[in-house]
C-alpha cells in the first residue's frame, strides 16, 4: 500500500508517531511538491492529481546530471576527487541518464541539436569545475549522498525527500548541503529557497533528536553559498508552515478548486495551454486516481539520482 501526494487516504503503519506509535499515514508531501502549490495551485494538480505529462527541460536535465557527477565524485578514492576526475564522469554519467530515461535523447534530436548539446554540455563542465572553487572534495567525507529520508507527523502528514549531501562533523554537528545548478536567489527570494533545507532539517530533527547545525545551499550557476544555522524554534515554524499547506491542499481536493497564480514562472509552465490564466480549459478532473507516474513521480525515481 502506498500513499499519494494527492494523499489518498491510504493508511500505513508509522513508526514515528508519538511515543513510537504508529500513525495512519494520510498523505505525503515533499519540498517539491510544497514548493508547486505555493507556486501555483493549480499547477499541483496538473502535476501530482492529473498526473499530466510534461516535456523534458534540458535545464533540469543538466540538473540531474551535474547531481549525479558531484554524488559520484565521492566514490573516488580523497585524493583522486580532482576537476579532471568529475569532469570525466560527465560522459559516462550523461550516458546512464540516457539509459534510464530514454525520452531525454529528444531534447537534442532537432535541427542544431549537436551544437545545442555541446553548449549545454560546456554549461555542465562549467558547473563542475565552479563547484572546486566553493570546497575542496578531497578535504571531505559526507556521511550521506543522495539520502531519502521520511517522517509522519502527528496528523499523519508524511514528510519525504531526497538530501544531495549530509555531512557529519567529529562533535556530531550535522550540515545539510544541496547544490543547486541555478543562480543564488535575490535577497526576497532567499526565504523560499530555505524552506526546501528547513523541510529537510525538520525531518532529521525528528529522527535524529538534533537539530542540524547547518544548512548549505550551493548555487553552481553562479558560485555563490547560502548558509543558514536553525534552531529548534525555526523548525517548528516549518512544521507549522507544512500543516497549514497541507490543509490548503486538502481544501482544495475537497472543492475541487484549484486556482491558477500567474507569475513569470507561467513562461516556463508546460501546462500553459490548458491554463484559464491563459485562456485554455483543464480538463475534468479525473474520478479516480491516475495510475501513471507523474512528473512528480519520475522526479523521485530519477532522484535515485535527481533534484535542481
Ligand atoms: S500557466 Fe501559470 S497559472 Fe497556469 S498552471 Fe501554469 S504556473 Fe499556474
């Protein structure tokens, strides 16, 4: 049995509930998906209700593979973690991405697509080689990449992601680090991209028992790093921020209004077309779940790699 997003109300034993009770899991929720209805909810559920399908970006898909390349980096040997090493693994890297998701080949299928190819492949060589001038991976040993980790809350909300990297230190102080292939947001934005890194620091708060030390946010797009310390009562905010989300969310299942929020994040929307926003017609809303992964879904598997 699982859970949805859309959280049908699937209910499966917790061991985290209080007092190490279970809990009936009652939907689930990850930064991502927090991060679509705050944008745009109509735009939630497009991607987790209808479970629309949308075209590859060879944005994100540079995303996954400059993730994969970094995560990689630390199966090398300490001294073996050079610019050289990474660079290498950006073919072979590209390569299994490929196999695994065989529909990213159309990115570059067009007319120009070997030109298009090469300079979005120069743009992840140049992501890699700036990720050596913000730390030195051979002075590192994470104690986590790419860790999945999940909690319920006491309302049966099950929190879940992936952590591109958690790193323990000798005092046992933990750094939540997530790289970032974009730019390092304007000073009001830099609040939205916390929330992601104190979604994942309550998370291990609540299995852990301690508070992370530190969150690191490393934007590879322009070499900057975003550092934050939170503390108990930050996260508890977090907690309460995700509730009251979640309730929105179920607010909107219960009426069946989802309401379109325009912003310059619609230029990017594959769902444009079908948008009121935009003059365009949803379609019915499906009468009983969709059965076939949803880009939210695919982003999870390709997180076994993924994440922007
Ligand atoms: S086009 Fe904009 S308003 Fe419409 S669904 Fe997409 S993000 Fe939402």
């Amino acid at each position: 049995m699982t859970t949805t997003e859309a959280g049908s109300e699937a209910r499966v034993p917790s061991t985290d509930g209080p007092g190490g009770g279970a809990v009936p899991v009652l939907g689930s929720l990850s930064p991502s998906r927090a991060g679509d209805f705050m944008t745009c909810p109509l735009l939630y559920r497009f991607r987790v209700i209808d479970k629309l399908p949308e075209r590859p970006s060879a944005a994100a898909a540079r995303g996954t593979l400059v993730h994969a390349v970094l995560e990689r980096l630390y199966d090398l040997p300490t001294a073996g973690r050079t610019v050289a090493a990474a660079l290498d693994l950006l073919d072979p890297q590209w390569e299994r991405l490929l196999a695994a998701e065989p529909e990213l080949a159309e990115l570059f299928a067009g007319e120009g697509g070997e030109t298009e190819r090469a300079e979005w492949l120069a743009q992840a060589r140049l992501m890699v080689e700036r990720y050596f001038t913000l730390e030195d991976p051979r002075r590192l040993e994470p104690a986590e990449r790419e860790l999945f980790v999940e909690t319920v809350l006491e309302s049966g909300l099950k929190l879940r992601g992936f952590i591109d990297r958690v790193d323990v230190a000798p005092s046992g102080d933990v750094r939540i680090v997530d790289y970032k292939t974009g730019t390092a947001p304007r000073a009001d934005f830099e609040a939205r991209a916390l929330f992601q890194m104190k979604f994942y620091a309550l998370v291990l708060w609540r299995l852990q028992g301690r508070v992370p030390r530190l969150l690191q946010l490393m934007y590879l797009g322009n070499g900057e790093v975003l550092r934050y310390e939170p503390d108990e009562a930050d996260l508890r905010a977090t907690q309460r921020k995700v509730e009251a989300l979640w309730a929105a969310i179920r607010r909107a299942m219960e009426s069946g209004e989802w309401r379109p929020r325009a912003s310059r994040l619609c230029d990017w929307c594959d769902h444009k077309a079908r948008c009121p926003q935009f003059g365009g017609t949803p379609p019915p809303l499906p009468s009983a779940p969709v059965e076939r992964p949803s880009p939210a879904d695919l982003e999870s598997a390709a997180r076994e790699r993924d994440d922007l």
